[in-house]
C-alpha cells in the first residue's frame, strides 16, 4: 500500500509577511517565527496562540535563536544583532494582537539587554557558540557567554566573532577576497579548538580552526555548488556539515581537524557523487569544477595548509533554490526549506531524500526542528555508551506516568515529546507536522 501524504497537525496564522526564520526555544514549549517586515512572534505551542508579539527589528529578520530559558537572540537587516530578555514571566505584560491585525499597533518590547551593530549587506544569519569548549548542541543553553559570528563590517567575505555579554570582537576571520559575501555560518567547538564553518556567494565552503597560538587554519576548502551557498548545518556529533543553495545540489562534506588527517591521500570510497547536472557552464561541468584544486593555486589565506578538497557527497535534487537546512538534534535527518513551497526531508547519512512536505502554495524560506534529544544508542559514540547505565538510570527516574497528569500538562507534554517540523512561507503562514 502507498504511505499516506503527509499533512500538517496544524498551521498558525498571524503573520502579514513572508515568515524568514523560526526557532523552537523553552524545551519545544515556544516557537519563535520572524518576518520580513520585522516582527518576532512567539508562540505557545500548547494552546496555538501567540503570548507575545513584537517588532526588534525595523527591517526583514535574519535569525532568531533562544538562549537559555530567559533570552532571545534576533538579528535584522537593519545592521542589529539584539539579545532580548523574555522570561515566562515577562510575557503576560506583552502584545498579543497579530501583525495580520495590524503593522501600526503600539506593542510593549521585551527588556532590551545587549545590542550589536553588524553588517547584514549579506542576508547571512549570525551563528553561536557557548565561549567556552561544551557538548555541541543546535541549541544554547545556559551557558553565562556566548560566541558570535557575523559578517565583517567593511569586509563581507570575512567573519567577526563577537563575544556576549561583553560585546567584544574576539577575532576576525579572513577566508579569502576571491570567495564572495559569506551567505552561511556556523560555529563550534571541535576537539578543544573553535571552529568556524563558513558558505560562501561562489559556491565554495570552508572549514577554519584557530590553533592554541591563537591564528586561524584552513583545513578545509571545496566548491560543490555552481551557484551561491544559501544555507549550511552542522552534525550534531560534528562529523561532517551539509550545504544547499540556489543551485539543485545539496552537499555532504567532512570536517578535517589534525595534520595526518588532512595529509591522508584522496581515497574515493569516500566521497560519492550522483546525478551531477552535467550542464556546462564556462567550459566545465559542475563535477569538474567541484573536483579541481583551485584553491592549491591561490593564496588567498597564508596560513591554510594541504587540506581536503573533495565533499564525501553530492546528489542533484532537480529542486533548485533550497534553503535554511537544519540539521535535527539526533544527527538523524535534515530539512530544506524550498522556493518552490516545498519542504524536504533527507537522511544524514546517505542524503535520500524520506519526505516532502506539501501545503503552501508561494515560496518557503524558513524550517526548523525541536529537540528530539541527542543521538539514540545504536548510533551513539563510545564514551555515551560507557555511560548508558547511568542514562538508563536517570530515564527510569524521570519517566511520567501522563494518565495522572491533568488536561493542560498532559497537552504540555505531548508538545515536548512530539517531532515537529515548523515551516515558515512567503504567505505568512506557519505550518507544523510531527514527523519521524
């Protein structure tokens, strides 16, 4: 029998413009979703209704992300990065009428606390970090600083790190003046070294890492798409990051990380390449200019040694314009955010695609996950199976009896525990579906 076509559990109206970015925050509680015209609105999932409303940003929302169970990040294209302070008990004082109801509606703001004046010529969202090295998660915790990432100032191709709540540049990163605006971050801390992973308007995307003597290393560097970069996301486990763009191609590429490593010859068991789109453009096909060692010749960055050229993966969807590509918090599977209205699901290990999620009707732009937790046992590292008797442990005794529990917390917790895809369009409208 055919599988039944997915269909949204439900669908949030409320936004008067095509909804950019969205995020969940508060254990899946909120969902935070920001619009072109500026306005954030945050939801609660467990009644479907806005709880606060309000406009950080005087132009289109970039990124948005939760930090801790009190703060949200924003980033606009009016050139501000804003940490807002928004507890659960700030939100009764808040706006609740809907940008649809109105643009010129007077709404109370959250308190203000830090605000960072950057460049956002780009459309390229910031990415963060806890300052100090921790467990990588698509989340921020509570952790009391954080680290910054957004395009330079004077220099779009180069990256400042900022840190929070200091509000200090800490370093700037120089990838290359032949790459073109950077279009997608991404930040971390890989084996006790902070790693900066960065898209770029040519196609290209890089891997940086800063050393112990506190200079930034290139060890990675290859152009899998013909057109520019339009998203990037990290592993989970931080083993590889995946790339998509304005191009039909979505790329899987490893994260070199030590000398022998990138000393090692090119083996091609692993790397796989399909359905290529051997149209020549400029004398070459993609595949050709995905495999030629450009970056041997140049010398854009001095301190980049012999690194990997080669993604481990690249298929041709046949869907051009893929955007916003999210990686889920188990490192099981990713999504795409289509111009075509469509939103696609793909396994992170062999980039098939599982699902395509079909109701709007104009472009989307926006898709994010809740947190599922992280990776399960069977794929988990060695050092979390060490310890799974003691995470048995600790499940055993957080287990919830739900029939016990009253109508609201029993609603509570199934929007915890529920795998939610959330969508964002261009018609403004916010789709939701539990899958996988």
């Amino acid at each position: 029998m055919a599988s039944p076509i997915p269909s949204p559990k439900f669908i949030l109206r409320g936004h008067k413009a095509a909804v950019h970015a969205a995020t969940f925050i508060r254990r899946n509680e909120r969902l935070v979703t920001g619009d072109s015209e500026g306005f954030v609105v945050l939801w609660d999932l467990t009644i479907m209704r806005p709880r606060a409303v309000w406009r950080p940003h005087e132009n289109a929302i970039l990124g948005v992300r939760g930090w801790g169970e009190d703060k949200l990040i924003t980033h606009g294209r009016d050139h501000k990065l804003i940490v807002w302070k928004i507890a659960r008990e700030d939100e009764s004082g808040l706006s609740t009428v809907l940008p649809l109801d109105g643009v010129d509606v007077e709404r109370r703001r959250p308190w203000l606390v830090h605000l960072l004046e950057v460049n956002t010529m780009n459309f390229c969202s910031f990415a963060a970090c806890p300052l100090k090295d921790s467990q990588y998660s698509p989340f921020l915790g509570t952790c009391p600083e954080i680290l910054v990432a957004v395009p330079n100032t004077l220099a779009s191709e180069s990256v400042d790190i900022y840190t929070l709540p200091s509000q200090k540049r800490a370093y700037t990163v120089q990838p290359g003046s032949k790459n073109g605006m950077a279009m997608s971050l991404s930040l971390a801390h890989l084996e006790k070294c902070l790693t900066l992973v960065a898209a770029f308007e040519n196609g290209y995307a890089s891997v940086h890492r800063l050393t112990p003597e506190g200079s930034w290393v290139t060890t990675y560097r290859t152009q899998a798409h013909s057109q520019p970069i339009l998203s990037l996301d990290i592993r989970p486990d931080l083993k590889c990051f995946f790339t998509s763009g304005a191009d039909a191609i979505v790329a899987k590429h490893p994260i070199p990380t030590a000398p022998q490593e990138m000393a090692k010859p090119f083996n091609p068991s692993e790397r796989i390449i399909e359905e290529i789109d051997e149209n020549p453009k400029q004398g070459s096909s993609l595949l050709s200019s995905a495999l030629t060692p450009e970056y041997a010749k140049g010398k854009d960055n001095e301190s980049a040694s012999e690194e990997w050229k080669h993604p481990r993966r690249v298929i041709n969807t046949k869907h051009s314009g893929q955007q916003s590509l999210e990686v889920r918090s188990d490192g099981a599977i990713f999504a795409t955010a289509g111009w075509d209205s469509k939103i696609r699901i793909y396994s992170c290990k062999t980039l098939k695609e599982l699902a395509v999620l079909k109701w709007h009707k104009d472009g989307a732009y926006a898709v994010t996950f809740s947190d599922v937790g992280r990776e399960t046992s069977q794929t988990a590292n060695a050092d979390r199976e060490a310890q799974a008797g003691c995470e048995v442990q600790q499940a055993v005794d957080t287990i919830v009896d739900v029939s016990r529990l009253s109508v609201q917390d029993r609603r509570a917790h199934r929007v915890k525990e529920a795998h939610w895809v959330a969508a964002g369009a261009k018609d403004g409208k916010v789709s939701l579906w539990d899958m996988y």
